[in-house]
C-alpha cells in the first residue's frame, strides 16, 4: 500500500516536467524537493497512520517542517502554510491557479466558498500529503464535495479523492440504510452542491428502496395459513413495530425528511408506516425541540407534514390531526393546510372528544374563547360526508328492507350529534359569542341526527340565561331549533317551567305533554281498540321514525301511510252507510208515524255507531222492508 501511494506521489515531477520554461538549476531544486517530500511521505505512512480519532488533529502536527512551505491557502478565514508540489499533483484547481501566477511566484491563495469550510480542506490536504485518514458516513459527503470544487478528479491524478469518495459512497454507503441517513444529515450544510453531484438522491433512493424492501420482508414472516379457510391471511400484528427506520430519519432537517418520505410513498411504503413516521417526527420538531426562530420553522414542519399525510381514512391518529389543526390556527399557516385538516378531520369526527374541538381562540381579544368558524367547517365537512353516503344509499334501493337496523353513518350521526350539544353547552356561556354562530353550529347536522333534543335543550338553555338581554324575536328563532316533541320526560318538566322561554314554546311544551299523558292513559287500556289517530301517526311513530336511518325511516313512514290510507277508506265506507241510512229514514218518516219512527231511530242509530260491533247490512232496502213488515204485523193484530 505504501509503495501504491509513493509511486501516486511521483505525479509532481510530470507536471515538473511540462514546466519548459523553467532554469536547469530550478528544476534540479524542485526534483530534490519532490524526491524529499516522498521520503517525508514514506515517513508518515509508516509511523503517523491517521484514523478517525485523530483525523481532527491541527495540520501542523501532520504537515513535515523539514521543507520550508511555500504557498499559504486560506480557507473561510482559516490559514495553512503547505507546499505547492503535493497539492499541484491532485488539485487541478490549485494547479491552474499556480500556473497562471507562476511568473509572479503565487504564494498566497483564497479559496472562497469551499464546502465543508476548513474542515473539509484539511481532509483533501491530508490525501494530497499521503496521510492516512479514514473514509465514513460522516465525512463522504464533505469529501465528494471538495474533491468537486478542488478538481480531485483522474483527469489530474489516478485513484483521486473524488473516485475513491464516489467508491466507498456506492459500495458502502448505499447498501446500509443508517449509513445513508447520517449522509443526509451532513448533506444538509452541503447543498446545493451535493444535489447537482447526485450525493442526496442517491441516499434516498438507498433509503426508501432499503425501507420498502424490509417491509415486504416483515409482511412474508405474519403471513399465517388459515386451517379453516385453507388460504393464507395476514396475522393482526402491529404493522409499525418492525419499522425501525422511523427513529433514524427524524434526524433530518424537514426538507429532506420530505423527500424521503415522497420517496418512500412512489415506493410504496405502508401508509400507516407513513403515518406513524409523521407522528414521530412532528412530536420531536414542535415539542421536544426548542427553536429559536421557531414560529417560522414550525410552522414550515406542520405545513410539510400536512401536505405528506396519506389519503387513506382513519390511518393517521385525529388526536394527532386535531394537534395539528391546533398548531396550524396558531401558526396563522396557509389556508390550503388548515382545510385539508378540517376535512381529514371531519372524516372521522365521529371518533372525537369534547376535548378534541375545544380549539382555543388566538385571535384579537374581543373573539370568542373557542374558535366556532373552525369547528363549524370541520361539522359542514362531516355533513356533507353523511349526505353524499346518504344518497348512494338511496340510489341502490329505498324500498328493500321494512327492518329498524342502523346503518354505520347513522350511528356516526347520533355521536356526532350528542359531541355537537355538548361543545354548544360548553361555548354557550361566552358573551362574545354570537347567536348567528349558535345556530349555525346547531343547524349543521340534518334532523334525523338526534333522536332526543335534551342536549340540545340544555345548551340553548345555558346560552338564554348568559345571554338575558336576548329579544323575544331572537329567543323565539333560537328555541325553534328544538323539537319539544323529541324531549324526554324530565326535559319537558324542566322546559314547562322555565321562564326564560319564549311563551309559544312553553304552549307547545305543555301541547306534548297533554300528548304524552293521553298516549299514556289510552296504553293503560291495552284491550280497548279506540286509538287516537294522531297518537299512532305523530307521537309512536315520529319517536320511531327519527331512531332509525333515513332508508328505514322512509320505510316505516311508507307502512304508516297504507295504514292510514286503509283506515281512510273504512271510514269512507261508514259514512256512506250512514248517508245511505240517512236517505232511508227520512223516507220511513214519511211514511210512518212519529212514535215508530222515533222506536225505529234509536234502533238504527244505537247500530250505526256501534262501529266495533258485528257488520251490517249495507242494503238501504232492509230496514224499510222490516219496517213494513212489522207495520202490516200490526195492522193484522189490529
């Protein structure tokens, strides 16, 4: 090895050579120079082999002194005194600029802007001098970088800093994926250099390919064969635990991080792995980390972590969503980041907390203490995600199931309604909120979302006696968001007796109660078939109706509606036979007495209306033929 590196050292005296201009004597000067700089060389190799943890030692103690230096390099403000020849023969950069200047003896050079600063230099100086020094993950990069801006390349010298850099990059670093994240990390104070020399694409795809490829691996080892079903299924462990990688890419600055995780989506890495990467690294950039700039740079990392979120539903935590959304309000970031957290969010609201849309108020001092705008756009989303579910629902078939079931988006309505009275309860208090607001929030979710209004009753009730200065007109518009029909026994007590009502909706309060102790009375006769129609039609089944899905409750409505239309008809035939009756006896009075006439009355009335009893002739001829019979009866006796 060291004889490899003496005969790489003897490129000076070709460049000696091409140098005809110069006197016999310099030259000879120069070849004795060269010749004792390779034997300090040698020197070095065999007593002073540099490793990694003496690679930061200054580059006085590993530059000879044997030899006077001739050239000073300055470098961001750093100095080195070295000697022209060891870095003419790798550098072609060096080496243009001391043949330009040789005629005024160059002794001074200003390398401006070089990547990795005096650090970096003093590593591409080393190889130039043959010391040895140890290639890592930590100083590749920097290495590839300044063997590009000092033209370390084969064209000036064979087996260079920049192919033996582009090697152990390729070789070693690419195949390791912790290799390839601590290259990104000292890419960072790198770029834009590093992009165009292809150091960070290349560790990213290394990094996603490495990721995609041991996910694959974990899924082969939980596939389980399935006795029963006699096929292959996947078993239900934990489809993040295997993901080690997350920890090691939160190290990154968020510009990259963001190119590795759009890496790994064209991949096509798991979105929960995704998900729970987002996680992990929003956790320690917005709270473990103490910023100096930190609204600017936090509000950078909810923005990328927003837009890098999957599509799929219900894969990244509404805790963490609602986090975000808090973070992005205070942030004041763009309006696309916040919209598309409120409409992730209203996907899965029904999951939510009170907690959760408690989103505090960070603006001027006379707002409300929550912020309702937001919550009220996260409600319209929800809505809007129940109709369009709603109405696929109806396009494949309203007339199939007479069953009460609950479909899934009802049962999210019904949560989501009971989440929506509580925040109300919870906002009503605040004098700065305004009634426009209220009943926007109220009126967001569709009719059939509550089943019973005693929430609803209980936060128009907090906000009526925080807000007393209300006008009758205003508390009448507020209170007709309460369907007095719909509260419960104990709610309609209250609500009888509660002065900050409007006085139309205590009429109706007390109009369904009378309802309910009526439906009561006629329960208790459970053999007695006279039923009020309004109670079977307006009480049962409107309690019926709203406790089940719109599909079911058109079907319900629809049996209602045969009843009531046979019942109808029975009724129209009754009248008929009495209309009928009628005609028949207004012309027996006019044939008989008034005293059978009043007998044969009573007869038929006590008949007519008995309308539960046996069924009756409906021949208008009848009654007026016995009649007549029993009148030429009495005429014979007579």
């Amino acid at each position: 090895m060291a004889k490899k590196q003496q005969n790489l050292s003897l490129c000076p005296l070709i460049f000696l050579s091409s140098l005809t201009n110069l006197s016999h004597s310099s030259f000879f000067f120069l070849l004795s120079l060269e010749i004792f700089t390779i034997l300090a060389m040698d020197k070095h190799h065999h007593q002073l082999p540099l490793t990694k943890s003496t690679s930061r030692q200054r580059y006085n103690e590993w530059v000879f002194r044997d030899v006077p230096t001739d050239i000073t390099i300055e470098v961001d403000g750093g100095i080195f005194s070295l000697h022209k020849f060891p870095l003419v023969s790798r550098s072609g950069r060096i080496r243009r600029l001391v043949a330009e200047h040789r005629d005024s003896d160059i002794s001074r050079i200003e390398l401006v802007s070089l990547p990795g600063g005096t650090e970096s230099f003093e590593l591409a100086a080393k190889f130039c001098y043959g010391v040895n020094f140890e290639i890592t993950a930590a100083n590749v990069a920097q290495l590839c970088c300044v063997s590009d801006y000092l033209e370390m390349s084969e064209d000036y010298s064979k087996n260079n800093l920049g192919s033996r850099a582009e090697e152990y990059l390729d070789s070693i670093v690419c195949k390791n994926l912790e290799m390839c994240v601590e290259v990104l990390r000292q890419c960072e104070n790198l770029l834009p250099l590093a992009d165009e020399l292809k150091i960070v694409s290349r560790c990213i795809d290394a990094v996603a390919s490495k990721a995609c490829v041991e996910q694959i691996a974990s899924s082969f080892s939980r596939l389980e064969y399935s006795s029963s079903g006699g096929r292959l299924h996947m078993s239900k462990q934990a489809n993040c635990e295997l993901d080690w990688w997350i920890e090691d890419i939160s190290m990154l600055r968020i510009d990259l991080y963001q190119r590795v995780i759009t890496a790994m989506k064209f991949r096509g890495v798991r979105p929960e792995s995704i998900a729970a990467s987002l996680v992990n690294y929003a956790q320690k950039e917005l709270i473990q980390k103490s910023l100096s700039d930190s609204n600017i740079q936090e509000k950078l990392v909810v923005e990328t972590i927003v837009s890098l979120m999957p599509v799929e539903k219900f894969v990244v935590p509404l805790t963490f969503l609602f986090g975000l959304l808090r973070s992005a309000v205070m942030l004041d970031c763009t309006v696309a980041c916040r919209l598309d957290l409120e409409r992730r969010i209203g996907s899965q609201l029904d999951t939510a907390t009170l907690d959760d849309i408690l989103i505090p108020s960070f603006r001027h001092a006379g707002d409300t203490l929550f912020d309702v705008d937001t919550v009220h756009r996260i409600l319209v989303n929800f809505s809007q995600q129940e109709g369009d579910s709603d109405d696929d629902m109806e396009d494949v078939s309203v007339f199939e199931s007479d069953s009460p079931t609950t479909t899934p988006s009802q049962t999210a309505l019904f949560k989501v309604s009971k989440l929506v009275d509580n925040y109300l309860a919870e906002i009503a208090p605040d004098a700065n909120l305004k009634l426009n607001k209220f009943i926007a929030v109220a009126e967001t979710l569709p009719a059939h979302a509550r089943t019973v209004h005693d929430g609803l009753y209980r936060a128009i009730d907090v906000y009526l006696k925080a807000h007393q200065t209300l006008s009758d007109p205003d508390k009448r518009r507020l209170c007709k968001l309460i369907d007095f029909q719909k509260l419960s026994q104990e709610a309609g007590a209250h609500a009888a007796q509660n002065e900050r009502l409007p006085l139309q909706s205590i009429v109706q309060v007390l109009y369904f109660e009378q309802l309910r102790l009526r439906n009561a009375l006629f329960c208790s006769y459970p053999d007695d078939d006279i039923k009020p129609m309004h109670q079977s039609w307006r009480i049962n089944s409107g309690a019926l109706s709203v406790a089940m899905s719109p599909k079911d409750n058109y079907a319900s409505l629809r049996r209602e509606n045969r009843e009531l239309k046979l019942e109808l008809a029975r009724m129209r035939m009754r009248l008929n036979d009495l209309e009928k009756d009628h005609v028949c006896m207004k012309r027996n009075m006019q044939k008989s007495s008034s005293r059978r006439f009043m007998k044969s009355f009573s007869k038929r009335i006590g008949k007519k209306f008995n309308i539960f009893g046996h069924s009756f002739s409906r021949d208008c001829s009848s009654p007026s033929s016995q009649s007549e019979r029993t009148e030429s009866k009495i005429t014979e006796r007579t």
